[in-house]
C-alpha cells in the first residue's frame, strides 16, 4: 500500500500545518469538516493548545501533538506511559565466551 493511501498523521505534516491538515490528521478525512467547525473553536481556547503563527500561517504541529497526548493522558508523564531511568546493575554480564 501507498503512503498515499493510508490515512494522513500528525507526523506526516510539516512543522506548520493548516487547519485542514490538523483536522484531517486527528479525526480523518470524513470527520475533519464537522471537527473543524465545532470542535477546533473549544480547543482554541483551551490552555496549552497552540495559536496559528501568523509568521508561518498554520498551528505548530509538535504543539498539537503534545496538547493531545496531555490531553489524553498518553504522554511521557502519564501512568500509561511511564518513564524509567535504566539500572545497568541490574544485569548480569554474560557467561557466553565467543
């Protein structure tokens, strides 16, 4: 299958996306429309979710992607995803000899 033929994603936009782009990447191509007109003026005025810079003409899209993992509690801080600090003590070396 095409990369063309598979639904568009956040990380397939470019650093500045419209918000046809945004739309189309968070809720897909049927929905995008609807997402736009009713929901994007709620996100907008939410805390965290990024203005459109007008300099560049569209929303940062690293911006987007990290209001919704806090949004949705899939990000590095959340109890889903938690982050360790690795312990090299706690291997063992290995006993194999080549």
């Amino acid at each position: 299958m095409k990369r063309s033929d598979l639904p568009l994603r956040l990380d397939d936009l470019p650093i500045f996306a419209t918000d046809d782009q945004i739309a189309e990447a968070i809720v897909g191509k049927h929905a995008a429309e609807k997402w736009k007109r009713e929901r994007l003026p709620t996100l907008a005025s939410k805390p965290g979710f990024p203005p459109i810079d007008a300099f560049h003409g569209g929303r940062p899209v690293k911006l987007v992607a990290r209001f919704y993992e806090e949004y949705l509690g899939t990000g590095a801080g959340s109890a889903i995803a938690p982050r360790g600090v690795e312990d090299r003590s706690a291997w063992k070396p290995s006993r194999r000899r080549a």
